[in-house]
C-alpha cells in the first residue's frame, strides 16, 4: 500500500510537493478552500535571485540559485504535461536611474561573480539597444541572462493539471488545525496561515499590489525580458506576459490587510512609468493584493518539525523562484533524506518555533 501524505495549502509551493509526492508513489489528498487564489494568484512571476542578491545575502543566493537551476527542466515538464507556454522572459535586466544605484548595481555585480556566478553591467547605450522603450535616464544595466520569469497564473494551472494527472485528490477545504488529518505525514504549506497550523512559525504577511496591463492596438512594445529598478528608494519591475505586462509590486506591513489602495496605484503608475514612459499607453486591466509568507531573515522554513509534520511556508518574495528547490527539499524530507543546497532555509534555524503533539490519529 502507498504511504499518504496530506498537503495543505494550495498555493505555488503546496502544488509543486503535491505534484511530485504523487508522482513518486504517494497517495496525496491538497487541502485549500480556494486553490491558486492567494499570493501565487498575486505575483509577478520573476525569477530574479541573482539581480535582488546583496553581499553578505550568500544563503538566500545559494538557495535562490539552487532552485534557478531547476526552474528549466521543472518548467519544461509542466510545459509538457499541460500543453502551456510558462515562460515569458528568459534574462531580467536591473537599471539604474542615478548614480547611487548604478553603484549598487556595481556592488551586486562583483559579488555574484564573486560567488561563481553570472552577472554582466551593461552601458547605457547597450541597455538603450537592447530595450529602446526604456527611460532615456537609465545609467546602467544589470543583465541576468539565466534568470527567466514565467507567467504566474498558467503555472498554478500547469500544476493543477499536472498534479490530477498523477492522482492527487483536490480537498476544497480550510484545515483548522493538523489534528483533522490522519494521512502518514503531513507538509504545512499554508502561507501565511501557517503559524495557525503550527504555533510559533516566525511568518507574517507582507502585503503587495501589483498592476496587470493590457496591450492595445500601436502600443509601444512592452521589453523583451523582466526589467527592474528602484524609484525614490521603491523597488519596481515590469514583467512580459504575453498580452502585456506586470508591474509590481508595493510593500507594506498591514497584517492580513488586501485592499487595493489608491497611494498604492499611484505609487506603481510612476514608477513604473520612470523606467518606461510609455507604459500610460496600456489598458489597465487588473490590480491586486497578495500577501507575502514573510520571515525574519527572508529565507524560508523547509523542514521537519516532527515525526508526521513537515514545514514548507516562508517564502516571501520568492515563492514561484523556490517552488523548484523547495519541492524536492520536501520529497527528500518525506523520504528521509535532505537536499544540502536547502540547508540555509532549515526551520530548525528558529529554535521558538512549538511542537504540538499531533501523534497519528487511529
Ligand atoms: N516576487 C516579487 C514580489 O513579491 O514583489
């Protein structure tokens, strides 16, 4: 007989460990009341852990890089199994609009080589040639020619789609507490709901509004890749989609606050139209709130709390970036064994996290 694990949390990363436990012989049931709906619903699809490194950040870059270099052969398989196109970037380029930021882009720049991998600076005439809509004050450039972006939404169906197909059962439900759950193991991946789950997990919500823009008829063409920048200390990025393109995305510490506001609409139209002026040219088609399973060390917590419980949850900004690393970081603990590459992101790094007694109910 299959051993069953219980998944709960139906975002991007409790998907991903769906997928790949039911693929590896598990018997798998997902709880989530609204599958795909919360921050993985949100977010903008980057795939950018070199570009937002910073020295001393070595953990969350050997982290964020293990799980780069899985995201081709991971994609691909959900490409294939659902008959979908993910990805709509394959490099993102970071821009400096004063001098201040072209010496972080600099910074960025020697210390990723530094650590092995690749990172070019870019001219601004070079960066003119490679995205001519882009601000005609942009300094510099920051070109990642591995770091792709994907769209958000066709992957959590790719996933859907992917996961049905190898047998996992759909539990359109809220879980209130672990106890309800009699499966062999269980992996919280509940986002920001999972201190709930299990007490002490250091996870709080991070709120981001984000913009979807739709092409119209003689727009100028949105960039060719991901482009990224900071405005007035603001982080911004425009992402490619197919029909247009995303901008994302503010940060606010507001609890589990998802309204949409104006100053936040505001914030994101100029900025983003700081790095391409003629992004007034496309429909404004959606905004939305997400928010972010932040820590407090911006890592996530993948590991084993007990002998039936393991964590999955954390992931902030990177959710859809760790989706690949943190998938087979879990299927490793479930079986037993460990991925080093996700060692940093280990929840025993917060020792305060408590241990209900969840033993097996009979
Ligand atoms: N993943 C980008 C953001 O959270 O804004």
């Amino acid at each position: 007989m299959s051993r069953s694990v219980s998944v709960v949390g139906g975002g991007v990363i409790g998907l991903s460990i769906a997928w790949r436990a039911a693929r590896s012989g598990w018997s798998v049931r997902l709880y989530d009341p609204s599958i795909g709906s919360g921050a993985s619903w949100a977010a903008g699809g980057m795939i950018s852990p070199l570009s937002e490194g910073w020295p001393g950040e070595e953990r969350a870059l050997e982290v964020g890089s293990a799980s780069l270099d899985r995201w081709p052969e991971f994609g691909k398989e959900l490409e294939v199994g659902a008959g979908v196109e993910l990805f709509t970037s394959d490099s993102s380029l970071t821009v400096a609009l004063d001098g201040a930021d072209a010496q972080d882009l600099r910074t960025i720049a020697e210390w990723v080589v530094a650590q092995g991998r690749d990172l070019q600076i870019l001219s601004r005439t070079e960066v003119r040639e490679l995205e001519p809509m882009l601000a005609r004050g942009v300094r510099l450039g920051l070109l990642a020619v591995h770091e792709m972006a994907v769209d958000n939404r066709l992957l959590l169906h790719a996933l859907r789609q992917c996961s049905v197909a190898a047998g996992v059962e759909y539990i359109p439900r809220a879980v209130q507490s672990l106890e309800e759950l009699d499966a062999d193991q269980i992996v919280v991946a509940a986002g920001t709901a999972s201190p709930s789950l299990w007490p002490g997990l250091p996870v709080r919500p991070v709120k981001g509004e984000i913009l979807r823009l739709r092409s119209r008829p003689g727009v100028t063409p949105a960039p060719g890749r991901t482009i990224r920048g900071s405005v007035h200390g603001r982080p911004v990025y425009l992402v490619p989609r197919a029909d247009g393109i995303v901008v994302g995305a503010t940060q606010y510490e507001s609890g589990n606050d998802t309204q949409v506001t104006l100053a936040g609409v505001r914030d994101l139209i100029a900025d983003a139209e700081a790095l391409m002026p003629a992004v007034g040219e496309y429909e404004l088609h959606e905004v939305s709130a997400g928010l972010r399973p932040m820590t407090p060390d911006n890592l996530p917590l993948i590991g084993r709390v007990s002998d039936r419980v393991v964590v999955a949850t954390g992931h902030g900004r990177g959710g859809i970036l760790l989706a690949p690393i943190t998938a087979d970081a879990t299927m490793a603990l479930l079986e037993g064994s460990a991925v080093v590459e996700a060692e940093a992101a280990d929840v025993r790094r917060f020792e305060k996290a408590s241990m209900p007694d969840i033993s097996r109910k009979s």
